[in-house]
C-alpha cells in the first residue's frame, strides 16, 4: 500500500456535542472506486448512547458525504 494523501472522513471539531467522539475500525475500497468507512459516532468512544455511521467517498478520499 502506498500512501498518498492524508485528511479527514469525518473532522469532529466540526460536529456538535454528543456525536463528536469517532471510532473508526476499517476502511474498504469498492470495484467501483467508492470507499466506505464505517465508524461508531456517540459522546465518548464508549458512551452507550454511540450509533453506526457509514460515510463515503466517490472521488478517491477529496470529500465525504
């Protein structure tokens, strides 16, 4: 693997209150070149009031949505 830019699926200083803490476990790259990245979001990394969250990207990592 080669790394060849860095930044952010999600910047959690941007996101309010208790859905700031983010756990990310993996990163999967589609045929189609779309890459999800699933993460638990809640108000501490353990809270119990954490959810699922996919994001993803069409354009090889620039933006998210």
């Amino acid at each position: 693997m080669n790394i060849i830019d860095e930044g952010f699926a999600i910047d959690a200083d941007t996101v309010p209150g208790p859905r700031r803490a983010h756990f990310f476990s993996s990163i999967c790259r589609l045929d189609s070149g779309t890459i999800l990245v699933p993460c638990r979001r809640g108000s501490t990394k353990m809270s119990p009031n954490g959810n699922c969250v996919i994001v993803e990207s069409t354009d090889s990592g620039r933006t998210w949505r």
